[in-house]
C-alpha cells in the first residue's frame, strides 16, 4: 500500500470516528432536551445531517448511541495513560490522562455545565431503565480497555494478574462516584476538581477522612 492509500484509509477512519462521536452526542443532547421515548433514529440521524441507515451502521439503538459516549471517553483515556512518560507513577499518570480527556470532552459540553435544566435532563437520562444494560456493556468493555492500559504501563498480565483489573476498576467506580455527585451538587462543583479529588483520594489509599 502507498503513502496516498494509507492518507485516505487513515482520513475515512477520522471521519468514520468524527461521525460516531456526533450521532452519540446528538442522541444525548437530544434526550437530555426530549425524554428517551421522544427521540427517533431519524431526529439523530437528521442533528448530524446523514440517513437513518447510516446512524444503523454505527448503533444498533439509541441507547448504544449514549452509551457509547462513556465507552469512548474511557477509551481516549486507555490512550493517554500510554502516551504519559514511562518515569511517571502510575495513579499520577492516570489522573493525568483522565484530566486531560475529560478536559476536551468539557470543551463540547461548557455551554451545558452550569445549565440546571441540562443537569435535571442528564439525570433523568440515566436513570432510564432502557439505558442500564447499554451502559453496564459499555462500562465492561472500557473497564477492560483501560485495564489493558495499566497492564502495559505496569509490565503485568491483563489475563493472570488481579492488579490491572483491580485498578481500572476503581478507576472507572470513581468516574460513576465522581459523575453522579456532579450532577447532585448543589451549588454547582466543577466536574475536573471532583475527578482530580477523587483520583488523588484512590492514589493515596482511601484513607479515612
């Protein structure tokens, strides 16, 4: 393969990826503004200006399309944490890498996260029975992702050794912990300041408060 094929493979995968992304962030944002029952594949499909059948060669429903959001998030941070310096700690570089994805993911969302009415929405989101087993299957395959992450960084076996599982775990225990006390904080806290807080906390030991 030449350099120009391996160019235009690499480009339909970005735009491949760049389309996943806005249909999932199409299907929560309309959600959040809707209800579940009152979104279609066709209103997605029409927020990022493609077909129906397009959104269908991406999801198989509306809720793998919010789940999915979690999952890819988990995923760019798997990424970071092997892009951080091999010097660096481990949980110093988890809390790293997650700030930073996390950073970019509050670049699309910072007109919503001081929007009350937004907030009530994302609850009510999530606590939509027809979105638990979407998210509990993404949950599983980021919590796996990330644990292959920590296995690589630590020199450990992802199949026979507890420790990277014990670790992605936690990490993603925190993120519920961390998401659920943003969107019940009253006043508002910054979602970063949480997530540092709580991974500090896991870095540390748990120690008593």
């Amino acid at each position: 393969m030449d350099t120009d094929d391996g160019e235009r493979m690499g480009l339909r995968e970005r735009k491949k990826q760049e389309t996943r992304i806005a249909l999932s962030w199409a299907a929560i944002r309309l959600t959040v503004e809707r209800g579940l029952e009152n979104v279609r594949v066709e209103d997605i499909a029409a927020e990022v200006g493609v077909s129906p059948r397009t959104f269908n060669n991406y999801f198989s429903s509306k809720g793998e399309a919010i789940a999915v959001r979690h999952l890819e998030r988990t995923r760019s941070i798997a990424a970071e944490l092997r892009a951080q310096p091999v010097s660096k700690p481990l949980w110093e570089a988890i809390n790293d890498a997650a700030l930073a994805r996390f950073a970019l993911g509050q670049e699309g969302d910072a007109r919503h996260t001081r929007d009350q009415q937004w907030i009530a929405g994302l609850r009510l989101m999530i606590a939509e029975p027809a979105l638990q087993g979407e998210m509990i299957k993404a949950g599983a395959i980021a919590e796996a992702e990330l644990a292959a992450a920590v296995a690589e960084r630590t020199g450990t076996d992802v199949t026979r050794d507890m420790y990277p599982r014990l670790v992605a775990g936690a990490v993603g225990a925190a993120f519920a912990v961390v998401a659920e006390h943003w969107l019940r904080a009253d006043p508002p806290v910054s979602i970063m300041t949480l997530l540092d807080d709580a991974l500090r906390r896991l870095a540390a030991g748990l120690p008593a408060p």
